[in-house]
C-alpha cells in the first residue's frame, strides 16, 4: 500500500490521509483503488451486517456484491469539503442501497418495516443535507416518508413507538393488518379515525370479530397501517401486501 493510511480502526483513521487516498483514485489510480477496496472489505461486512441485522460473511452473496458496489461509489462521489468523514459518507451510502434492496427483495420481508421508515428517514436526511448537487434520488420518497411521519405525529404516534409496537408474530400481523384494511376501505370508517384521531371500535367491531383489547394493544400498528394503505406510499403498500402474501403462501 503508499503509506497512506495505516490504521484501520475507525477511531484512529487520519482523515486527511484517507482524503488524499480518495483524490488519488478519482485523478485514475486504479490500482489504490483496487488496494482501498480489498483493504475495507471487512468494514464492508460489518457494515452490511449491521444494517440487515444479519451475519454476512459470504462475499459471494447478493448482499456483499451491493454493499461492494455502494463502496465503490462512495468512493467516486467523495467530496471531503462537502461530506466530511469519508466512512460515515460511506455508511450512509452502504446503508442508502441497502435499504433500496430490502425494499424489492423477498428475502428480507422480515426486516421490521416501521424500523425500515425510521432509518430511511434519518439517512435520506443526512444523505441530502451533505450533498448539494443532488448525486442522490429518492427525494420524493423522502418527502412521503415526513409526509407520513407528520400524519402519525396528529395521533401521537412516533416511527420509534412503531418500531416498538410492531408485532413479531406473522399470525398477529396478518389479523392486524385485516383489520387495519377494514378501516381504510370503509369511508366512514376512516373519516372517523382521521377526524377524531382514535378507533371508532363499535363501528370496526360490528364488521369483524375479534377481541377489542387486541384492538387496543395494537392501536398504533393498526392506524399506521390504516394511513399506509390510504396514502401514496406505494413502498410501503408493498410492504403490508408482502406480509400478507406470505401469509397466503404458508397456508
């Protein structure tokens, strides 16, 4: 290697080096490039890891070839005098694709989705506030994400009390989900929730039954779901319609 940056662990990294590594490869030195990779393949494991909730130790997996490709451009799009720590950079970029991943791909249905809108909302921020030119997409996505935050903040309901709520029992999801599309197909229904900002239980109760203390628990899994489905959310539509598919393939 140059030289330039011996120390990997992140604490002690010179960000001055790593900067002036960073510009070498973008003037064309292919070869450090190839070095600065290879070298960062365990921080890129630790990172994919982290983010999916998973142990990635395969380099040959789907996730690894994403999180390698989010690197790699981390690396071309760099601006030390715009982004700051070249690993935090990094991490948010990691992260970014990661999550366009965990969107299309079935495998990671079990990803909580109300911990997907928390992190999403946190890293498209700090991934537009440190990029003026707009290197990134997603803004519209962005954009429905505080839309939605904004409607769950009139029921005093935050991403972290989803995150907290989320059921983690397929059974229990399926049955809430039911029930939360009961509310957003009947007009009345929802104008209710909306307007009052609670559960009109005598109503929901008379169109299914089920215990009204489940209803209660799991107040606002229900109404958030009840929002998604009503909303333009299209990613997170796929996401409740995924659950439900996976319901109807374990029957």
């Amino acid at each position: 290697m140059h030289g330039l940056y011996i120390n990997k662990k992140k604490n002690n990294t010179d960000t001055s080096s790593i900067a002036l590594v960073i510009k070498m490869i973008q003037k064309g030195d292919l070869r450090l490039k190839e070095e600065f990779i290879k070298d960062n393949v365990p921080y890129i494991i630790r990172t994919i890891s982290n983010v999916l909730g998973i142990v990635v130790d395969d380099r040959n997996s789907e996730e690894f070839s994403i999180g390698l490709a989010a690197f790699n451009e981390a690396i071309d799009r760099y601006d030390c005098n715009k982004n700051g720590n070249f690993y935090t950079y990094s991490f948010l970029v990691i992260k970014s694709r990661l999550f366009d991943f965990i969107r299309k791909n079935r495998k990671h249905r079990n990803v909580l989705p109300f911990s997907y809108i928390e992190e999403s909302t946190r890293v498209e921020e700090r991934l537009l506030s440190c990029d003026s030119n707009g290197q990134f997409e997603k803004i519209e996505v962005r954009q429905e994400l505080v839309s939605f935050e904004k409607n769950l903040k009139e029921f005093g309901i935050s991403l972290e009390d989803l995150v907290l709520s989320s059921p983690k029992h397929k059974d229990s999801r399926l049955l809430l989900i039911k029930i939360a599309r009961i509310i957003a197909a009947d007009d009345e229904i929802f104008k209710k929730l909306v307007t009052k900002k609670y559960i009109p239980m005598k109503e929901l109760l008379s169109r299914i039954k089920v215990n009204h203390k489940t209803i209660q628990r799991n107040r606002k899994f229900i109404i958030a779901v009840s929002l998604i489905l009503r909303s333009n959310l299209y990613d997170l539509k796929e996401y409740v319609q995924g659950f439900e598919r996976e319901g109807k393939y374990d029957e």
